[in-house]
C-alpha cells in the first residue's frame, strides 16, 4: 500500500514544476513591489498608497516639476550661448590642439560663428542674436557651459542624456522622477513626453526598463506628427459608454480581489489594476488639458500659435504649461524635425536660423507665463540638445558632432539666474572650468528635486542601480 504513494525524485519534479514556478513568481512579484513601495526609500519611511501617490523627498526641495526642452540633433553652443573672441578672431587656422581620439567626421580648420553676441540683461549674459526673445529672460537663465558626454553618436548620445547609459537599456531621468516622487494628480500620469523623436534609442528614451511599468513616460504624439493633431492613443473608447466601462473595471477588480484575499496583499497586482483605473480617469482630463481654445488669444499669441513658424513647437510648450500646473510632475518637450533637426553638417547658417527662429518665441512665452504665474520658481525647466558642435568646419559651412564640451541652461526650480557655470576652451571644443559630465547634470536635476541621487537606487538583478550609476557630483555652486 506505502508503494503507490513513493515517487522518484524526477517525478516529483516533474508533478510539481508549475507549484514551483508560481513560488517563484509570487517571490518576483512580492520583491518587486517592495522595490516599488520603498520608493526612494521615502526618507521619512512613509509607505504610499498607490503606486503614483506622492512620497516624500531626501530633503527640502527646491523645485516640484521638471519641463525639459529637449533640442534634437545638438545645437552648437558657439553659436547660440557660449561666445568665443578667439574662433572669431582665428576663423579659417588650424585647430591650435588635438583634436579628440575618435572623431564622428572629418573636420578642418576653425569655423567662426555667422551670429553675433550681444549682452543682456542686469546680468549682462551674452546671447546669440539667434534668441533675441529668450535673451530676454537672461537673468532668469542659469547657463552650464561645460556639460560633456562620452559619445559623439546621436543614439548613445540621447540614451546617456535621457538615461544616463549609452550602452544599455536604463530608466530614463523622468521614470527615475516618477519612481522617486510620484504624481501630484492621480488623474494624470506623472511623466509625459510631447511629440518625442522615434529615431535614436526611441521609446528607451522616456522608457522605465526594469523600474515599475508606471514610471514609463505617456508619449503624446511623436515627432513627424504635428502637434495641432496629436493626442494620447485610444483615450477614447469608440465600441462601449463610460459606464459599461466602469462596470467591466469593476468586475475585473472584484476578480482579482478574490485572488488577493487568498494570497494575500500583492503591490505589484494592485498597482497593474492602479493602471487600469488611471487610464479610465485620463479619458474626462487629458482632452481637456490638450484643449488649447481654453486658453485666452493673448496667451495663445504670446507662444507663438498664431504664427505658422512657431505655431507647433508653441503648442507643445503650452501644453507642457497646462500639464505641469496641473500636477505632472516631468514633461519633456521635443523640437525635431525628419529633415533639418539642429544636427547641421552643412548648411549651419540656414538650419540654425529655421530651428531657432521654431522655437525662440515660444521658449520666451512660457518663461514668461511660468514666471506671472508663480510657477516659475519651483518649476526647473531645462534646454539643451544631446551634444553641442566642433568649432572646426565640416565642410564648408557646417560643424561635427561635439559631446566633449557643449552648453546647456536651467531656469527657476531654485538655479541661480543670470549665471554662467563652468566653460570650455578658448576655442569652444572641450569642457576646461567647472566640467559637468552628464552624471553630473543628474545628479543636480535629483538635488533640486528633492533626492539623493546616491540613495535613489532600485535593485535589479542582483545589483542596486541608480541614474548616475557610480559617478555623479552635484554642482552647489548653481543653487541660488
């Protein structure tokens, strides 16, 4: 009788492999929503609510929200923020140094920028007359002359300015916000991406990688679409009412509540029905929100919508202002264009001029707007491309990709306005003052924010991962 009940150890291997991959995944599961609850090891210990519920910083904040201006292609700094007397004065001579071990193209001599400086401001921070409105606000801009990458690709290039890698699939900067912070209105995911480029890392660009499904950034359009047209895919149900869908909402929940009840708390269970619900509520906001005829003419005028030049990047930049007053809490705002972008090879004076005249006016509007709003002050809004240019001409009126020194800027969210930080060499090619590499620049955009970006770590196979991996200092010297 004892015999029928002996197996072998194969059999019992065999009989019991799926109860043994349901441990498993129950341990995956139960390790990942521990990661996720732990947030940014919410500093106080206080435990969320819900997968995008605010948690509490490392220390006082200085600003809430990030929008970032993302310039695809890398506008050359010595054209549009970074003067250089000695390009001008030494146009046409060889570069007086060596140039870089691996170059992205052939390169001659010194290319003088086609654009003059002027100074502005109380400041008196020169601007290129490529931004005659943003110059305007030049005491309000926080101007870092000395960032520098380490690929001088435009693939690895946005993957390391949006992740900090550029060899490997990572959360972007504004998953590691989501994650970190949350949202502010649970009715709105907390990172959105308007109209973002598909080419050069695409989705790994506003992508969470292994961080919780809802830190990914919500993309609105992409960037051959223009942006009077775009919208969030399938906010709309066109078979069922929103009533049917709320039932079927709740009969999914009650389902799976069932199954919760037996097994007990589950986050990561609970934050996948979180999901559900948020695009639900996202069906009444965001049209609303991406309804610009709400907005005055006056306002619509000052962003530029009226005129056919700026009218599309204005309407990114306005919704931007809409989603961030709203409680989203990072939104990225892309210029790029299939044909011009500012990634000028040839033809600099043409390119440039086109994408700046694109995006100066409405820059300017939602400066101006953020700051009569009193959003300014704690809203950070960051430009800049993924590189800069070369001094030296490709060609004979064009400039090579350049990630070793190259300009940025910040406004509000506690930076110093009308400030210069670091610089680079007389001729503009290599970051030489104050150099900020791009785990440096994160590691300032997590300080302003709130978090330690040695603390705000995620464990992932085996190893705890953060944006700025191993390196990363934080630059003081910008905080007013």
């Amino acid at each position: 009788m004892m015999n029928q009940f002996l197996q072998s150890r194969r059999s019992v291997l065999r009989n019991s492999a799926v109860g043994f991959g349901n441990l498993a995944f129950l341990d995956l599961l139960h390790r990942t929503s521990a990661a996720s609850a732990s947030g940014a090891e919410a500093g106080q210990g206080v435990k969320s609510t819900g997968p995008l519920a605010p948690k509490p910083t490392h220390f006082p904040a200085r600003a809430k929200r990030v929008i970032f201006l993302f310039m695809k292609g890398g506008p050359s700094h010595v054209d549009t923020f970074d003067p250089k007397p000695l390009l001008d004065r030494d146009h046409g001579k060889p570069l007086p140094f060596d140039l870089p071990r691996v170059t992205f193209a052939k390169q001659g001599n010194l290319l003088r920028s086609p654009w003059r400086f002027k100074r502005h401001g109380q400041s008196g921070l020169p601007v290129s007359e490529l931004f005659p409105n943003v110059a305007k606000h030049v005491d309000d801009l926080c101007i870092l002359r000395s960032v520098h990458g380490t690929n001088p690709a435009h693939g690895g290039a946005l993957l390391k300015l949006h992740t900090g890698s550029d060899q490997f699939v990572r959360p972007s900067l504004g998953s590691w916000l989501t994650y970190g912070l949350g949202t502010e209105n649970e009715n709105l995911p907390a990172f959105i991406t308007i109209c973002p480029t598909l080419a050069h890392g695409g989705v790994n660009n506003w992508g969470a990688a292994f961080l919780p499904a809802h830190c990914q950034g919500t993309p609105i359009g992409n960037a051959s679409l223009n942006a009077r047209s775009v919208g969030v895919k399938h906010i709309r149900n066109p078979r069922i009412d929103s009533l049917s869908q709320r039932r079927q909402l709740d009969l999914i929940r009650s389902m799976n509540q069932d199954h919760l009840d037996r097994v007990g708390s589950n986050d990561a269970l609970e934050g996948r029905l979180n999901s559900f619900e948020l695009a639900y509520r996202m069906q009444a906001s965001m049209p609303e929100l991406q309804d610009l005829t709400r907005e005055t003419s006056a306002t619509q005028r000052m962003y530029g919508i009226d005129d056919p030049v700026t009218e599309d990047f204005g309407r990114q930049c306005l919704m931007a202002r809409r989603f961030i007053e709203n409680g989203v809490r990072f939104v990225q705002v892309t210029h790029s264009d299939s044909e011009v972008q500012w990634d000028q090879h040839g033809n600099l004076y043409a390119g440039h001029t086109k994408n700046a005249s694109e995006v100066d006016k409405p820059i300017s509007g939602l400066l101006q707007d953020l700051k009569c709003r009193g959003l300014l002050e704690d809203t950070l809004v960051i430009w800049g491309g993924e590189f800069g240019r070369t001094p030296t001409a490709q060609g004979n009126n064009g400039r090579d990709h350049n990630p070793h020194g190259f300009s940025m800027w910040m406004a509000g969210g506690g930076v110093k306005g009308g400030y210069a930080y670091g610089a680079t060499d007389d001729y503009g090619y290599y970051a030489a003052e104050n150099k900020m590499h791009v785990h440096d620049l994160h590691a300032t955009i997590l300080h302003l924010m709130g978090l330690d970006h040695q603390r705000l770590t995620y464990r992932y196979a085996g190893r705890d991962f953060r944006l700025t991996d191993v390196a990363g200092q934080v630059a003081d010297d910008i905080f007013a």
